[in-house]
C-alpha cells in the first residue's frame, strides 16, 4: 500500500487516494438518528481537504457515498448557483452540521435534515445557510457492497462479542475467588456480622441462565438500533482501531512505530475529524472501554494472610 503524508496543508486534493477517506470511516463510532418519522444509523468522516464518506442504515439496508473534493465542487455549483466557495468551505459547513447532528438532539444551527429512499439509494437532504445565503446539499448514497457492511458491521461485531466473553470469564474467575476467600475466613472461625451481606455460592450456569432469560426479550427487540450507538461505541471504535492496525501490519506498510504514529494522527481527528467538538470522547483502552460498560471492577483480588485469631472488617 503506498505509504501517506499526514500533512493535510501538503497534500493537494487530486493526489490523496480515496483509501483515506475509508479509513477515517472505519474507526468513526456510529449514531442514531431520528430525522421525522424515520430513525437512521449513521456514521460519517468529512475531511476539508479530501472529500468525505458516509455510512447509513436502518438496519435492513446499508448505504454508502465517498467523494472527493472534484464532486463536492461540481455538487455545490449545481445546487447553490449564489454561493462561490472552496470546496474545503463547503466541507467545512458540513462537517460543522453533521457534528451537531451526530452528536444528539441540539438543533443544528436552524438546519434541516430529511431522507428519502430511492430506487437508486438513499438521499440524505440538507437544508442550511452558509455566510447569510441558503445552502442546500444531498448526500447521494448507493447500496453499500457486502463487503463494507462485514467491514464496518460484522467484523467488529463478531470481535466486541469475543471481548465480551472474555470479559465474562474474567468476572467469573474473580467471583470463584472471592467465594474461596470467604469460605477461607468461614473455616477459620469467621462469622458474617450482617446476615444482608450473605451471598451463596456463584453458581456459574445458574446465573448465565438466568442472565439470558432476563435479558433476552430486550436483545432480540433491538428495534431501530439506539441502544447499540448509545451503549457500545467505545468497545466498537476500539475494535476497528485494533482491527485497522493489525491489518497495516499483514500489508507491510511499515514498522510498527511509523504504524502508531500514522493511526494515532488519523484517531486524533476521530469523529468527523474535529476534536474541538466530538461527539464522545476518545475511545479508552480495552479494559477501560469494558469497565465503562459495566461498571465492573476487573481487579485481582490481593489474597494476604490474614491473623486468623481476631478477624476484622465484616466478621466478627
């Protein structure tokens, strides 16, 4: 893969390949939207020197659009013949708006976002103004190939569902452990001071299965997807961050420390690639992103010995 300056001031539009774009895609967090009566997920990197990619789904289809900074010129003529700007000041109006849209309900300075499903895709239709003047924009999207949805969907889902696991042996372990500490303290003459705090011995099957039944009405009516963008996304930029250097390194693209530096410049502009307003904030390591999401201390318990003829804390 030829190897890119990350330099934006040095690279001119008509030289950057497109696969930069798909990569600033890739490790952006996905969104819900609600635009009228239809609910979106949506997921997009706009950057003012390149050009921009969107992502969308309503969960039965997937659609897709990247261009670069000639069709976001030639766009803009056709549909604001009173305004003459750069393309890198209509990406700019657009990246400001879409920030504002992703990131929650705040009315997106007096714009209005609308879609429509069409035989050939999915158009997603702006409605703003840029320096006192109307400015209109429709993102044009196509079916997206199958090969970007397991990319952006698939993948990372099968690879949140593995961290989960382990996650869930983690906590397993750690509840053994604690069980054999207190059966530890109970056999040396330890009694519970307060009968609220006794616990019975975890059983692992037992609560599986009782987490499943609980939960699984919920799992199975993920309806418009809300609860995925909203509970999950710092496990999912994790994973297609993790996945997107791991396969820089299968392609030879160069060391590993020129590899760092080039995926944490690209992270740094995370979220449509405007850090002074993100959406969420950086997506924490693996195990922060997990306790997070739980709540879960994930922590070894420290097993000293103990004086086993004054017990203290909750026996007596």
């Amino acid at each position: 893969m030829k190897k890119l300056r990350l330099r934006e001031d040095r690279l001119p539009s008509n030289s950057v390949p497109m696969e930069e774009l798909e990569r600033g895609l890739l490790i952006q967090p996905w969104a819900w939207l609600q635009l009228s009566e239809d609910s979106l997920l949506a997921k997009a990197y706009i950057n003012t020197h390149k050009g921009y990619a969107l992502l969308l789904s309503d969960l039965r289809q997937v659609w897709h659009e990247q261009v670069d900074t000639s069709v976001v010129s030639q766009r803009a003529k056709e549909l604001n013949k009173r305004l003459t700007a750069t393309p890198s000041a209509f990406l700019s109006h657009l990246r400001d708006l879409m920030c504002i849209l992703l990131e929650g309900p705040a009315d997106p300075r007096g714009a209005t976002f609308s879609c429509e499903l069409m035989p050939e895709g999915l158009s997603l239709r702006v409605r703003s103004e840029l320096s006192g003047l109307p400015f209109h924009w429709n993102f044009q999207c196509a079916l997206a190939s199958p090969s970007l949805v397991s990319q952006h969907l698939i993948r990372p889902l099968m690879g949140m569902s593995l961290v989960l696991q382990c996650q869930v042996r983690e906590l397993t372990s750690l509840l053994r452990l604690k069980d054999a500490e207190i059966q530890d303290y109970q056999e040396n003459g330890a009694v519970l001071s307060r009968d609220r705090l006794k616990t019975e011995l975890f059983d692992e099957n037992a609560v599986l299965e009782q987490v499943v039944t609980e939960n699984l009405p919920e799992a199975c009516s993920i309806e418009n997807g809300r609860s995925f963008a909203t509970k999950l996304q710092n496990l999912y930029v994790t994973i297609t961050k993790q996945g997107f250097q791991a396969e820089r390194k299968r392609q030879g693209s160069g060391d590993s420390q020129a590899s760092d530096r080039t995926s944490s410049s690209e992270t740094d502009g995370i979220l449509l690639n405007q850090p002074e307003q993100p959406f969420s904030a950086p997506s924490p390591s693996v195990l922060e992103t997990l306790n997070m999401e739980t709540s879960v201390p994930m922590q070894r318990p420290h097993l000293s010995k103990v004086k086993r003829k004054k017990p203290k804390g909750l026996f007596s």
